[in-house]
C-alpha cells in the first residue's frame, strides 16, 4: 500500500492514508500503534473491497496534530467525516481495531448515516470493574508495547524489521503518547452512553490473547448494540491483524459481506 495525503476539512488538514483494492469503500480505523502500511491484514481487504486507512491525528506523519483535537469523541468523528467527503465517499464499511474501534462506534453512533456495516476488533472504551486489563500506558519504556502482541517477537516484527532502531522506537512512545490522550488515566470514554445509537449492522471481534482488553468486554459491546454479533479470534493478541492476518481479514470480509458469522471464528 502507498502512502499517500490530502488535505481534508474546513482548516485544509493534512491527513496520511494508505488506499489499495477495489469494491466497496472499507474505511479501515487504527490500532494503538498505528499503521505500518504493509500489514497482511489489510492486503487481504483490498482483494475485496476498495480499503483507505488513515492516520488519526496524532498517530505517525499527523503526530503534530495531536494537539488539534479535544480529548472527546466529537472531533475526532468530525475529522473522519471529513476524510470520507474529501475522497467522494458518502457512506462506507468501517472496520476499527483498539483504539480505532472506538473511534468507528462513535462515528457509527453520531453520523449513523455514513455507516453502512461495523467491525469492532478489541475495542478500547469501556470501563469494566470485574474485568481490568492491562494498562498499556504503564510498561517498561523498553518495550511499552510488547503486550500488544501475541506473538513475543511480535513488537520486533512489527515496528523494527527494516527500519532504524531509534526512529521506531520514538514513534513507538509517540504513538502511545497520542492514545494516553484519549485512554489514560481510566479508558472509560463514555461510549456506553451513545453505542445504542448504533444503526449498523456490528460484528464485535474479541481476541483470546489479549490482555489489555479483557474477553468480557465483547460482551459488554455486543449487549449496547443492538442487533451486534459477537466472535472471537483465537491465538490473536491486541493487535489481531498482525497476530492472525488471515483469520482477520476472513472474519471481517465475511461479515461485510453478509454472510453468517459463527460465534467463535
């Protein structure tokens, strides 16, 4: 996938976006980490549908623009709106991971019509007393997001190979820096109050080796939309898509395209 940019919305924001594949528009929303550009996931995707996956302001090139946008949900909804009229697109397949998850409810939940099918993989957003996961804003500053990942060599794998160490490792803190705006102290974002406003035909997605987002938050996604399905991925850490790229991109495709998702993928 090539990165590319635009300018989008009434300020003319910079926005970086990958765009690949044909069919029908998947705007594609990031995890903690952002977005590597060559995640198998999402070449996967783009077989099928026409998949544009933007930086969040804050996140890689757009980290000088973390300071733009309130901590809330509103700004950030109105920034993807923006992106999808920059690009002619009037309603979409949204498919959101982690903390992008929760930036797609809210989109789904606010301009329900621009929403045409939800996927919400491990999604961050919801504060449960019986089911805390891990801080992902408290560890080592070796390797702070090491327990994103199923896979121990995963980190390595995804934000090292190729690159210089020092580069990736400061992306690695500044991306952390831009998800601790909207998650840290207590990632409670008041979603629970607006997910019922969802519209959308939703496929909650939670991964049986996740530590950050306890399997028990699925449920407690599913039961605030109505209509939701709930699955799961087995041997998939956080960032599922890195952990079991094709056991992703099927689940996902599957339900985009209206086919029956069983309750355990």
């Amino acid at each position: 996938m090539k990165l590319q940019t635009m300018s989008v919305g009434p300020a003319a924001s910079e926005v970086h976006y990958y765009r690949a594949g044909k069919g029908e528009p998947l705007l594609y929303l990031h995890h903690l980490m952002g977005i590597a550009g060559t995640e198998p996931a999402l070449a996967r995707l783009a077989e099928h549908f026409d998949v544009i996956a933007p930086y969040a302001p804050g996140w890689g090139p757009a980290k000088d623009q973390l300071e733009q946008v309130d901590e809330g949900p509103l700004d950030l909804v109105l920034h993807t709106i923006d992106v999808l009229d920059a690009l002619a697109i009037e309603r979409a397949h949204v498919c959101g991971i982690s903390i992008g998850a929760w930036m797609a409810a809210e989109l789904a939940a606010i301009a329900p019509q621009r929403v045409s099918r939800l996927v919400l993989v491990n999604p961050i957003g919801l504060w449960l007393d019986d089911a805390v996961g891990e801080d992902p804003f408290a560890q080592h500053p070796g390797w702070p997001s090491k327990i994103l990942f199923a896979d121990a060599d995963g980190r390595q794998q995804y934000l090292f190979e190729g690159r210089d160490k020092m580069d990736a490792h400061v992306e690695e803190l500044l991306n952390l820096r831009a998800g601790a705006k909207f998650l840290w102290p207590i990632p409670d974002t008041g979603v629970a109050r607006r997910l019922p406003r969802v519209k959308a035909p939703t496929l909650v997605v939670t991964s049986d080796q996740d530590v950050v987002v306890p399997a028990a938050h699925g449920a407690a996604w599913q039961r605030l939309i109505a209509g939701s399905s709930l699955a799961t991925l087995t041997g998939a850490g956080h960032i599922a898509g890195f952990d079991q790229p094709d056991a992703f991109a099927r689940l996902v495709t599957e339900f985009l395209s209206g086919e029956a998702i069983a309750a355990v993928a």
